[in-house]
C-alpha cells in the first residue's frame, strides 16, 4: 500500500497543529489524522472517537511498526512542506491583547 496523496490543513493551535487526509493506491482515504505537538516534539495521531467511560480508541491504525513509521515520515514530511509555504503565528501572536481588543 502506497501514499498517493496527502492534505495538510494547518490549525497552529499549542498543541494541535493541523490535520491530515492521506490516501492510499488512489483508492482509499483516512481523515483526521492529527499532528500534535509533544514534548518531544511532533507526532502523528490516528482518527479516534471517544467511549462513554472518557478514554478514546482508533478507529483506524497501522499494524506494524514499519507502516506506522512510513505513514508518519511522509506525514510529517507534508506537515513541514506546508508550514514553509503557511508560516503560522504562534498561538501567543493570534491572541489579540487586552489592548488591541478595546
């Protein structure tokens, strides 16, 4: 299964940085695949719902490291491209100050 396509949309949130759709053998697409900031610094999220007991589950994943690590790569890879073509404001500079809002 190869990566045919992949769409970043960039949220520049503290944490949740964007989302991602990426589709396989022009065939088959996953939606909202987070990239989340960390503290060791960004990684890849799969889709999730959450259970009524607040815990959440994927509702897709890779199976096998080697997958996960490729999907992640090419990812992250579309992630950094975007951001070099949509610099984003840290969220401090989006925030409007108390004087700039009077």
């Amino acid at each position: 299964m190869k990566i045919t396509e992949i769409r970043i949309h960039l949220m520049g949130e503290d944490r949740l940085k964007a989302f991602a759709s990426v589709t396989f053998d022009n065939e088959f697409v996953v939606r909202n695949m987070k990239v989340v900031e960390g503290t060791k610094g960004v990684f890849l999220c799969m889709p999730s719902r959450k259970l009524p007991d607040g815990t959440h589950k994927d509702m897709v994943h890779p199976i096998n490291q080697e997958f996960r690590k490729y999907l992640e790569e090419n990812v992250l890879k579309a992630y950094q491209d975007e951001l070099a073509k949509n610099p984003q404001p840290a969220a401090e500079e989006k925030a409007p100050s108390t004087q700039e809002a009077k």
